[in-house]
C-alpha cells in the first residue's frame, strides 16, 4: 500500500480551521494511529503463532519418518519402532501411533488407486474379472468393486465410456464394466455361477 506525505493528503477544508479545531483532529488521529499499533502487533502475534502451530503439525505429520527408521534399523514390530521414535522426538507414544495410523492409510490409500486404475486399463483391454483377479491375486469381487466404484465415482464420463465389454465368447464369471445391472450384482454376497 503506498501513502504519500501528510501535507499532499490534506484536504483543503484543514487549512480553514482554527487551530483548536486542527488540535482537536491531530488527536483523533492520534488516537486511530494507536489503535492501529495495537492492531497490528496482535495480528503479528496471531501470524507467528499459525506459523508455530504449522510447524509443530508438519513435525507431527513426519513422525512416521522416524518410525520407519526405527523399523529398518531392525525393531521387530511397529509398535516398538512407535514407542522408540515417541521417546526420541519427545512426544506421547499415543500421538505418534496416531500419526503413524494416518500414514498407513494414506499408503494403504494410495496402494488400491493405482491398482483399481491398472484394473480399469485391463477392462479396456478386454480381459474378464476372472483374469484380472488372478494377475493381481485379488478375489474376483475385488475387482468387480473397483469397476463399481468407476462407475459411480469421479471418473470422467468419456473415460468411463472407452470401457468396453470384451467379446461375448471370452467373457467368463463377471459381467464387463459396460453391463452396470451385473456389475452391481456381482458385487452382492452371491458367488458368480460358472458353466461347467
């Protein structure tokens, strides 16, 4: 924000006042001047103790970082790796299990992304649910979820369209993703019935 000097800011009605009336204004803004101050030290103050806060979650957030050194230094289970980093970063072992929990599910998280997106890519390419879950060694459902959720997720509706039944004489078990009746049936508790 730019300001420019006090004399070029004044209007021209100030220079018609008396000088009691031009005290009685210096004073005002004075006054305004030290609320101001005030104001603007808390909001400093406010400033410093996010940035303090954001620091002490992001060394929160990475105490997993330490109990997977703990781990690959050799302690047998998660739980005294947990204990271990707990008492090097001087925090409750409760907090960082906590953090360590939220580390495994965002892994966990990101492991079944990418193979429901290689699933999708092999649906495309023709293979049945049978084939696919083999290749990942998946139960059958499993994969009959993941189209499912392609189906009713965030997928773009033109990726959702290139995916293509395969021919009808290699289909076996489950229904590709393009049959959405047998999709959602296949995902009941009901095992598919084979021929033969």
């Amino acid at each position: 924000m730019m300001f420019t000097t006090p004399e070029k800011q004044l209007p021209e009605t100030f220079h018609r006042l008396c000088w009691r009336d031009l005290r009685a204004v210096a004073d005002y803004h004075d006054a305004m001047a030290r609320e101001l101050r005030r104001r603007a030290d808390r909001l400093q103050k406010i400033d410093a103790m996010q940035a303090d806060c954001a620091a002490q979650v992001d060394q929160l957030a990475d105490s997993y970082k330490t109990v997977l050194a703990y781990i690959a230094k050799g302690y047998n289970s998660a739980d005294s790796a947990i204990a271990a980093a707990a008492r090097d970063l001087g925090l409750p072992e409760h907090t960082v299990a906590g953090w360590w929990r939220v580390f495994i599910q965002n892994r966990d998280r990101r492991h079944r992304e990418e193979r429901n997106s290689a699933i999708l890519k092999l649906v495309q390419l023709g293979m049945t649910n049978e084939d696919i879950a083999q290749r990942f060694g998946v139960h059958e459902n499993t994969v009959s979820r993941a189209i499912s959720d392609s189906l009713s997720g965030p997928l773009p509706p033109t990726y959702r369209r290139s995916l293509k039944k395969p021919p009808r004489s290699s289909r076996r078990g489950f229904s590709s993703v393009t049959d959405p009746v047998r999709v959602s049936g296949s995902a009941s508790s009901n095992p598919p019935q084979h021929e033969g």
